[in-house]
C-alpha cells in the first residue's frame, strides 16, 4: 500500500476547492494506494472550511490566519502532514484551482524512472487544451542561471530543470534529503527554489508524458490595466506573485554564483523594461 500526503491551501475559492478535491477522489486505478489531504485554509471567509468538512471529513483542515499565501500554507500543510502517527511515501503539492483527470495520480506514479525522482504534471488550459502549466528546461546557463524554456509535452516523460507547482509528485526520500518548501518564500519562486535545491543534490525533476490535469493560465487584462499609471504597474512588479524584493533576493543569493548581484539587478532591469514597452504599446492603442 501506497501512502500518499497531498498538501493543498486555499483563500475563499470555495468552488474551485470543493471541485479540486472532487476531483481528486474521482482518480481510478487506485486501489493501492492510501491518500490524505491536508488542506490549509489561508483565513477564508466564504465558508470554504465548512464546505469541505461537510462534503469531505476525511480531510485534515488547518486554519490559516490569512497572510500564509500559496508557499507558506503549502509548508504549514506539510508540517502537519509530518506530525501525523502515518508515514508517508509520496507528498502531492495540489493548487486548489488544478483540475485532475481521473488518472493523474497514476500517470505521475508511472512517469518515475527511478523511485527517488520528482514528476510534476502537465496542466493545460481546460478550453484551449494547450499548455498552461508544467516544467521548464535551462537556455543558457552559462549566461544567467534564470533563463528558461518552457517545456511541451511530446508523449514520454522528460527532463526538466523546474517545475510550477500546481501539481507536484515528491517522494519522501526527496524529503529526507532537502527538506519541505522554503517559507522563507510566499508565493513567488518557491517552486523554482525547490527545483533548484533538488537539482543540487542530484535528484532528477520529470515531467508527465501527458497533461493530467486542467487549469487556467493566469492572464493579463488589459482592458483592466490600460488606465493604471505608470508607476503602480512597476510597484507591482514587486507583489509576492510578480517579481518580490526578498524572494527574488533569496533565489539569486542561493544559486546565482558569485555574479548573483548583476543577475538580480538585471532581472528588475528586464522586467521594468518590458512594463514601459508594454504600457508604451496600450498607450498607442
């Protein structure tokens, strides 16, 4: 028997989470294999707690006090998953707003070459069906150790160097050697962070052969921010889901090498540019 911990956090996305965790029970050819959700509540007030015990008392809730963000909650339901008298084989990351397919689980268990590797799943788009979410490959490393490709599936497995984390099979031995999420994080990074940590210690990062699961791409609107000044759209550069000081701070530190002052000032420097081009572009229009 396989024990399975998935660790998932949410903030007043009732729908989406009951829906989640619908599908999430749903999985087929999986009758050998135990799973435990542990779900942190971010400080929800649109009664998704409630819900969930209601429709799922199996579930270990965990109460948040609203300021966790995706990062934290996810450490704080790995925590509590750590506490409990089970021993777990695999840790499942899950975004509350990630749709499985009624296979996923087995498809990330059979996309392991080797009992210690990382697989996160492909996640696409549920009305384009094209590639929302998954892993990325290194461009060139020898310039920047932060430019990346995105990877599409092509029908077999494949190395990634890192991973989104909307849904992410971690073995426990992965555990034991490098540890849960860093919350020194929020949102932003942490999942590239984690990547990062387990390519350092040499643990291969797949990525499914197929899309296991739906989720839509967060867009920009920009009928919404053709009115923003100029200046707010470069503070938010700043916002823990953009570019935050802190993180983006701790990720160059941490694997930047010696030059990682010049890669953390240039990757502001890119990213300010692209705004002023952008707004630049909707100002014509």
């Amino acid at each position: 028997m396989i024990n399975l911990a998935v660790l998932m956090t949410c903030h007043n996305r009732r729908e989406k989470t009951i829906k989640c965790l619908k599908a999430l029970f749903d999985q087929v050819d999986i009758n050998s294999i135990r799973i435990k959700v542990f779900l942190v509540d971010d400080g929800s007030t649109d009664k998704t707690s409630e819900e969930v015990i209601n429709l799922f008392p199996e579930v270990v809730t965990i109460q948040g006090n609203g300021n966790l963000f995706w990062a934290r909650g996810v450490a704080l339901a790995w925590k509590e998953s750590l506490k409990s008298k089970e021993i777990f084989d695999y840790y499942l990351w899950l975004n509350d707003d990630t749709f499985l397919y009624n296979t996923a689980i087995k498809q990330l268990l059979d996309t392991q070459i080797d009992k210690n590797d990382i697989v996160t799943g492909s996640v696409c788009d549920p009305d384009t069906k094209l590639r929302s979410y998954g892993g990325t490959i290194f461009t060139n490393r020898f310039l920047t150790p932060f430019k990346y490709e995105i990877v599409d599936i092509n029908g077999k497995p494949q190395k990634i160097a890192t991973f989104n984390g909307n849904v992410v099979l971690i073995p426990h031995s992965v555990y034991d050697k490098i540890g849960i999420i860093d919350n020194y994080f929020e949102h932003a990074y942490a999942d590239v962070e984690y990547s990062l940590r387990a390519a350092k210690h040499d643990i291969q990062i797949l990525l499914t052969a197929k899309h296991i699961a739906e989720c839509k791409r967060d867009k920009v609107d920009h009928n919404k921010i053709i009115n923003i000044s100029l200046l707010k759209k470069i503070l938010k550069l700043f916002g823990r889901k953009e570019k935050p000081l802190k993180s983006w701070f701790r990720l160059c530190y941490k694997y930047g090498g010696i030059l990682w002052p010049i890669h953390f000032v240039i990757g502001y420097i890119k990213s300010i540019l692209k705004i002023l081009l952008e707004h630049k572009y909707l100002k014509k229009d």
